[in-house]
C-alpha cells in the first residue's frame, strides 16, 4: 500500500515565509500534492494508495481520484500520521507498505516502479533527498518493519533502522523523488527542471529572481 500524508496545507512550507506569502504558501503546498497525487494516479499497476490527512483540499482531491482517505484528525504531524497508517496496514495484513510526501512534484511513475521493483520479499527500500540527509521515499516489508520517523535528519536514521532489522535494505537514488521543496533554493531549482507540472508553471509565473530565491 502507498501511503501519502498531507499535513494541512494552510500552514505549509513556513521554511518559505522570507520569500512567500502565506496564501502563496498554501497554493504552492496545494499545486504540489496535486502533482504527486497526479502522478500516482496514471501509474499502471501501481498497488492501492491511502491519502492520511485532515486537510479538506487533499480529501477532496484523493476522493476525486479514487484513493481511500484515512482521516487524521488529531493532526499529529507527519511522522504520527504515518505510525497511525502503518498501524492499520499492519492489521489488514498489507504485504508492504510505501510511503511517499507530498512535497516531492517532479516524482516519476517510471521512479516509483523501480522502488516496487527493487524491492525485497522482506526488506526495505530507501530514497533519499538530494542532500543525502531527509527520506523522500521509504518502502517497507512487512509495511511495520521499523518505524519512521520524519524530519530534517531522518535519512541516516531510517538507514541505521533498516540495517538493524539483519534484512536486505536498498538505497536508491531517484532525482525526481530527490527534490523536495523546503528552502528558497528549491524554488530554483523546481522552476529550472524540464517539465510543465502544476507546481513549475505556479513557480515561473511568480518571476522569482535568482537574488531573491537565495535570500
């Protein structure tokens, strides 16, 4: 099962305020999940994803794509909605379990396939963000085998869990999945990437200058 927890949307990106505004915050956060939404949506084959929010834009917009919603109503951040998640996909017997922000816009069906692909019967796999130092995509089985928990640091973390488990862990390296946007710079480099997704044409038209974005 793919898992995507969305915090609420009106309070996203505060690492933006110097440069955004809190409207452009949220329509940011909002054209972000739209794209990885999106892209789940036309993966063929892809296994069963659950949308783990509270926020009325994500429920709106994984119903609209036929995703389940769990409702996560006590809002306890990322790292409690997925245990709260991984809770429910370990009783309902899931083989594995996927987890995947909503913050990363450029992500790639043909990324997520080679995840599911390089995948042990009982293992993990691990994608780390383009710093080497946050988790954009971490792939259990079974779905509970260590817990997750998010953050600006949580690569090395999540590695030293797998390992400890004594079951194959693979690390991959996937740029779309690699881009997640937290800082200033961000807004760079998402803007510059080939593409025409929701959140690169919002970007460009907001003619973000290199000083500013750095600033």
């Amino acid at each position: 099962m793919i898992l995507v927890p969305v915090k609420n949307l009106a309070n996203a990106k505060q690492r933006l305020s110097s440069v955004l505004d809190p409207e452009a915050r949220q329509e940011l956060a909002q054209a972000m999940c739209t794209d990885v939404l999106d892209t789940l949506a036309h993966w063929r084959g892809r296994p069963a994803v659950t949308v783990v929010t509270s926020d009325p834009f994500a429920r709106n917009l994984a119903t609209r794509f036929g995703f389940e919603v769990l409702a996560d109503n006590a809002n306890p951040g990322e790292t409690g909605a997925i245990e709260m998640a991984t809770a429910l996909c370990a009783d309902q017997g899931v083989d594995f379990s996927l987890v995947i922000p909503a913050d990363i816009p450029l992500i790639e069906s043909l990324e997520l396939q080679k995840i599911v692909d390089s995948a042990p019967q009982r293992g993990s796999v691990l994608v780390p963000d383009a710093a080497g130092r946050g988790t954009n995509a971490a792939l259990r089985s079974p779905a509970d085998l260590f817990p997750l928990r998010f953050g600006n640091d949580s690569f090395l973390p999540h590695l030293a869990a797998a390992k400890a488990t004594r079951l194959p862990c693979t690390v991959l390296e996937l740029p779309g999945i690699a881009l997640d946007i937290d800082r200033a710079e961000d807004l760079q480099a998402l803007a510059a990437a080939s593409g025409e997704r929701r959140s690169q044409k919002l970007v460009r038209s907001w003619n973000l200058d290199a000083q500013v974005c750095r600033g």
